[in-house]
C-alpha cells in the first residue's frame, strides 16, 4: 500500500462533487477542478475525501499505481487546503540597503543594483511587506504558484555565503563559508 496515498484529506469547510476521475472542490479562498489518473478512483466519507486504486485486488497492484496514488492524493490534498485556508511564505532582505516597496501590482527591490527591480505580483499571490522594507510575506491559495513567486524573487539576489546578504526564506539555513585567514 501506499503510505501517503492511504491518508483521508480532511475537507470540512469544502465543498467536493465528484464525477468520474474529475474531482470538483470550492471553498471560501479559491475553486478548481482535479484531474484522476485513470488508475484511481476518489470517494467522500464523513468530510474527507478517500482515494484508491481502481483495481481492487492488492496483488494486481504495480509500481506506478502506488506512485500515482501517493502524487495525487499529495496534490489534491494541497488544493483542498488551499481553498480552506491561504499558505504563507515569508521571505527576509538581509543586507546595507536591501529593501522591497510595494506599488499596487508590482514589487520594486533595490538589491545593490545600479537599477531598481521591479517584480509583477501574479495573480492569486498576495504580498504585505514590513516598515523596514526587509520582511516579506507571501500568501495565496495555490502553493505550486507561491513556490513559484518565492523562487523567483529569492533568484534576484540569493543568498551570498561570505556575509550571508540577499534574500532568504525565513527558517531555512544558509550555507556559511569561512573567509581568508591570516597564517
């Protein structure tokens, strides 16, 4: 059996209609549509959304039923969540001057450029920046497309790993390497 694809999903506040292998869902942050894998099959029991293998004898259980049954449970699992509740993502400029500004649909940086940066802000993503200008937080119901955004801005400037300036996701540990030394 699949460990991950065995999970209930939890849908409590969503609203789930399923036909076929499509896999209908609506919330109060965003709506959409999942697509099955022919392999499997999606059921709603008490609030939660069970997936299984078509087939039903275990025996007849290859390699790629199990994978495809664990992928799409994960994705259909991170839909729902995100028309339930937003994800967040926070990011910190860290370096002399290094700052963001909002200005209605687009985000300026200036990342020690000669040339200030300016960063649409796609749809769905939603951006609230700190009065420093060093503190960023990410929001949106589709966690595919803020990963997106996340990756994208930190590729403006990354993480350096002599001093360790740039912009890096809040809680994750960048590579430090130690400088010249005298002998």
């Amino acid at each position: 059996m699949s460990k991950i694809g065995r999970i209930r999903i939890p849908a409590h506040d969503v609203k789930i209609d399923i036909q076929d292998n499509v896999i209908r869902y609506a919330g109060k942050n965003a709506s959409g549509v999942h697509q099955l894998s022919p392999l499997l099959r999606a059921e709603v029991q008490n609030q939660y959304v069970l997936i299984k293998p078509a087939v039903q004898d275990k025996s007849a259980w290859t390699s790629e039923i199990k994978d495809m049954w664990g992928l799409h449970r994960a994705l259909l699992a991170s839909k729902i969540e995100g028309a339930r509740t937003n994800f967040e993502r926070h990011l910190d400029i860290v370096g002399l001057g290094f700052k963001a500004l909002a200005q209605g649909n687009q985000i300026e940086f200036s990342l020690g450029r000669s040339h200030k940066i300016l960063y649409p802000i796609p749809h769905g993503v939603s951006v609230s920046i700190n009065k420093t200008g060093q503190g960023m937080t990410l929001q949106g119901p589709n966690n595919e497309l803020l990963g997106q955004v996340l990756s994208e801005i930190r590729h403006l400037r990354p993480p350096e790993p002599y001093k360790g300036t740039g912009i890096e996701e809040r809680g994750k540990a960048i590579r430090r390497k130690a400088g010249k030394t005298k002998k």
